[in-house]
C-alpha cells in the first residue's frame, strides 16, 4: 500500500447513541478499513475510553463539531476529527482562505446540515453577522449591526499594513491602542447555535438575540432576527457566557454572579445567584471582562453548571426546573488561591466521564505563577484522604511552571484543554514589558503585536491525572513553541495538539505531539492578516483549521 492516508471526522450522529469509542471505531472502521483503523487509531481510543470516558453530545445543540465556545457544553476543546499531517513548510496562497467580516470575530459556530447536505458558519463580531459557506468559505449572508460603526476592508488593509511594515515600539503600540479601542464597544462574544441552526448571541448591554434563516431550510438565504429576550432588572450585569444544557435551556452567567435559564422560544426563564456574590458588582479589577465572573460555564449532562468567580470554584445544579445551590442537592462553592486579584482567566473544563471514570472539573487559579486545580466535581471519594492545606474536593494543584524558563509570572487568558486525563495550559505572559507599560495595558503586546520576537511569550505545558494512584503530575513541557494568544484544540484522531504561533514575526499553525509534547511541524501562514487575536484555532468537520483575525476569518486546507 502507498500513498498517506488521510483520517477524516466521524459524524456526531454516529458516536451519540452512547458516546462510546467503540461506536467512533465501528464508523471509521467502514471508511478506511478495520486492519488499518486498528493499527493507527484503536489502541489509542479504547484505552481512552477505558480511563477517562467519552464526553457526552449535547443533542439540542447543532449536530456539528463545534456549536459553541470550547466545542461541546463540556468546554473542553478536543474534536473527535483528524487534523492536517504534514512536514514543517510555507502553505501556498491556495492553501490559505481569508474572508473579510470585519473586526471581533473571536468565534464561530458550524451549522447541522441542512436537508440537501449543506452546511454554513454562523459568526459575528464588532459590526455584523455572517454566514459563511462551509464549502467554499465565501461569504452567503451578512447583517450588519445598527448603533455601532461599520469596518470596512480600506479600514483593515490600513492597519495589516501599518502592522506589516512596523510591530515593534512606542509608534506601534500607540497604533494597537487605537485599533484596540474599537473592541471595547463589541457587546456579543459569547454565543450558541442550537440543533434547530437557530444563533443565539447573549449581549453584554442586556438581551440574548436569536437568528435565524430568512427562508426556513436555506442555508444562503439571509439573516433574520427571530426574537429578544431583554434581561429583567433582578439580572444585572454583563453576560459573561453562555451554553444549553442537556434538557435544551440556555444558560448565561453575569459578570455580578447572577445564573439565567433561559427556553429558546424565550417562554420560561429562571434566575439564581452564585453563592458569595454578594457585593459582586463592586469587585471588578480592571477593565470590562475582569468583572466577579469573567467565563462562561461548563455543563454537565446532569445538569452540573460550573462556573469561576473571583475566588471560587462553583457548581450549582440545575434540576431541569431550578438551579440548586445547597450542598445538599449537590453544589458547592470551594475557595482558590487568588494573590494575583483577577480571579482565573480559564473557563471551567470538565475531565472524566462514564462510570468508571474520576469526574473532575479543570481551572488555573489567581496566583501570579498560576496553579493547575482539579476538582472532584461530584461525590468526593470516601476513601479520599485531601492534600494538605486544600479543601477536600481538591483533586489536584501543581503550579504551572514552563519548566527550565523559571518564569516568575504565568498566566493564561485561554480555557484549560482536556483531552481524556490530559489538561493543557499555555503562557500568556508577555516578555520584556516595557517600563512605561501599565499592567492593564499588557495585553497588547499579545495580541495586535503578539508575533514580534521581543515580545512573545513561550511555553506550552501539559499535566495528567493519574486515576490509578489520584494524584496530578506534570506531562510534558515545551518551551520552544509560542502561543500568544490563542486558544490551542486537539485532535482525538491523530493526537496532536493544534494553535496558531509565531516564528520569526510571521504566523505560524503549530502541531505538537499530544502524548509527548513534541513539536512535529509547522505551516508558516504569512504577516499581520494572519494574527489570531485570542481566537480560538478550531477544525472543521474536514478537518481544517480555520480561526478568527483582528479584521476577517481564515482558513487553512493544506493540500497532501
């Protein structure tokens, strides 16, 4: 046999009835043969089964691998999809597909299939929303938003220019001030495409938007809004995030502490608070997005809802008509280390599923050198003995170290990736701050001047449970890969871990080994157009890597 051979995504539907690896295998098995699938892939999927379990699929969400921030209601950010294979090299300008939408487009959703088999990507940002074809990457729909200025590509060119000629000093970071301004009016990152393709955006000024298809069951047809739900004044603050639980409701989480469930005709609705919220509303640190919550929540399919605050761990319980916070259905509320004051810059990630698995639940903390903790998410083991000096429903802390750098600062601004009892963490610290730099200004030169050599941060660190001895310990580190800013996915089918770095001030798509950490290859994308700005790398049911830019979207379809 010759040639490579190219693994390419099992459907949803065919791993929902039970989420097991054993249903994964038996579909690809049919594709490229069992022989093959044994040899490549089953070891790998049975013992993951065996250990950690499978997540579960939401099935009011949109049959796609990524419907909502971090992938799945679990927040995870690990695909059951193959990604690129290749070897180290510049990709060609075929490779490449670049749409321009405008600033803000941190995320998007991929669509159900509609009845003829087409799909498209639901995404929005500063001044519009999109859909985007998922074939052809073009363009099908935009509407664009009233009340806010409009971009357009003159607007973008100038500034990828501006940036491609200078990245470095006092002039440039005066212009990624100025560009970063216009950020501070987008009001809807946080979003959710339900099984019906129906867009639900959750805006910060105080109402959750559905969109929809102009003409029912046409997926170029255009933009329309569908309904609005306008928070009543017992919900104060702004939407920090938002997800569906198992049973179909919307669940958005403010910055002040408060939990909405919300049924997306918009007919029902409940509202809760965190506990130890109150005085919330005073406890912002920084700027907007550094509120008392500044995630948003990882689901259960047992109606666990996990949320961060400023201090806390939480789980609060939702019954299917309630949320529950008394320890005695099942929540709790456990104190992290918090010295650095901003509370952790991760959305909760949930680890292990199944029986026989250990259920955990995954943050950084708020130390300056930020710490790995797990928590036992449901019944504490009774034969857990505790670590010393933590609550009992601490699993597990190790501080993030990025080994032999012996960085006194680390922090990430990305969710924590969880792949079986794998957990991933990234730096996002810059290097060499300038001494007129104010710390709340930091974030600059991470994102609009993250590629510059002077400045980028390394370290990419893995840790692992061990459920045979319950007890974290570290993986793996890499320190000669960067992630500036963007949020790192795996692929379950090759194991490897995908993100968008910097090399030598150019772009670059990075695939790192997920057992081993090591650096396998990377595809030299290309300048300033290809900056991810804290965008999330995401891969497609065909397994492309597409993420979103300060002024568009791209994709990436190496050719084999």
């Amino acid at each position: 046999m010759s040639g490579p051979i190219t693994l390419r995504a099992t459907r949803r539907a065919d791993i929902r009835a039970g989420s097991s690896a054993a249903s994964s295998l038996l579909v690809l098995s049919r594709v490229i043969g069992t022989g093959i699938l044994i040899v490549l892939l089953g070891f790998n999927l049975a013992a993951h089964a065996a250990d950690a379990g499978v997540p579960p699929v939401n099935p009011y969400l949109a049959d796609s691998f990524y419907p909502v921030a971090h992938g799945g209601s679990h927040q995870q950010d690990s695909l059951r999809v193959a990604g690129p294979e290749g070897t180290t090299r510049a990709l060609r300008a075929d490779e490449i597909q670049y749409v321009h939408t405008g600033p803000g487009f941190f995320g998007a959703s991929t669509s159900s299939p509609y009845v003829d088999g087409r799909r498209v990507i639901w995404g929005n940002g500063l001044d519009r929303i999109v859909k985007i074809d998922y074939q052809t990457y073009a363009i099908v729909a935009t509407q664009m938003l009233e009340g806010v200025p409009h971009y357009d590509e003159a607007h973008a060119q100038e500034a990828i220019d501006y940036f491609d000629e200078n990245n470095d000093g006092l002039l440039a970071q005066i212009k990624a001030f100025k560009e970063a301004q216009k950020l501070r009016t987008l009001a809807s990152v946080y979003t959710v495409l339900d099984h019906t393709n129906t867009y639900f955006i959750a805006n910060k000024n105080g109402y959750i938007e559905a969109f929809g298809d102009t003409i029912a069951g046409d997926p170029h047809s255009g933009i329309e809004l569908k309904r609005r739900f306008d928070f009543p004044e017992s919900l104060t603050g702004f939407g920090m995030g938002i997800n569906m639980t198992y049973d179909g409701w919307l669940v958005l989480v403010t910055e002040h502490g408060y939990l909405l469930a919300l049924k997306p005709d918009f007919s029902e609705y409940r509202i809760s608070r965190l506990q130890h919220a109150e005085g919330a509303e005073h406890k912002a640190t920084r700027s907007p997005g550094y509120g008392w919550v500044r995630n948003a929540p990882a689901i259960g399919k047992d109606g666990g809802v996990y949320v961060a605050s400023q201090e806390y761990m939480h789980k609060v319980v939702w019954d299917g008509d309630q949320f529950r916070t008394a320890e005695s259905d099942g929540a709790w509320a456990v104190h992290y280390d918090n010295t650095w004051g901003h509370g952790t810059g991760a959305t909760p990630s949930l680890m292990g599923f199944g029986p026989e698995a250990d259920r955990l639940v995954v943050i950084t903390d708020g130390n300056p050198r930020m710490n790995l903790v797990l928590y036992w998410r449901d019944e504490i083991p009774a034969d857990w003995q505790g670590l010393p000096g933590q609550h009992r429903r601490v699993a597990g802390v190790l501080a993030v170290t990025m080994g032999e750098q012996n960085l006194s600062e680390i922090q990430s601004e990305q969710s924590v990736v969880v792949e079986g009892y794998g957990a991933l963490v990234v730096n996002n610290m810059p290097r060499n701050i300038p001494w007129y730099f104010p710390e709340r200004a930091s974030g600059l030169l991470l994102s609009f001047l993250g590629s510059n050599p002077k400045h980028q941060p390394y370290g990419v660190q893995k840790f692992v449970w061990q459920a045979q001895t319950n007890e974290l310990q570290n993986a793996w580190v890499n320190n000669g890969v960067s992630s500036p800013s963007t949020v790192p996915i795996v692929s379950q089918l090759n194991n490897k871990v995908y993100l968008v770095g910097a090399r030598d001030n150019q772009w670059t798509l990075e695939s790192m080994d997920w057992h081993s950490g090591e650096a396998q290859f990377h595809y030299l994308i290309g300048g300033q157009r290809y900056n991810p700005l804290y965008s999330g790398t995401l891969l497609d049911e065909d397994g492309r890597v597409h993420y979103g830019t300060p002024w568009g979207r791209v994709r990436l379809d190496p050719k084999t």
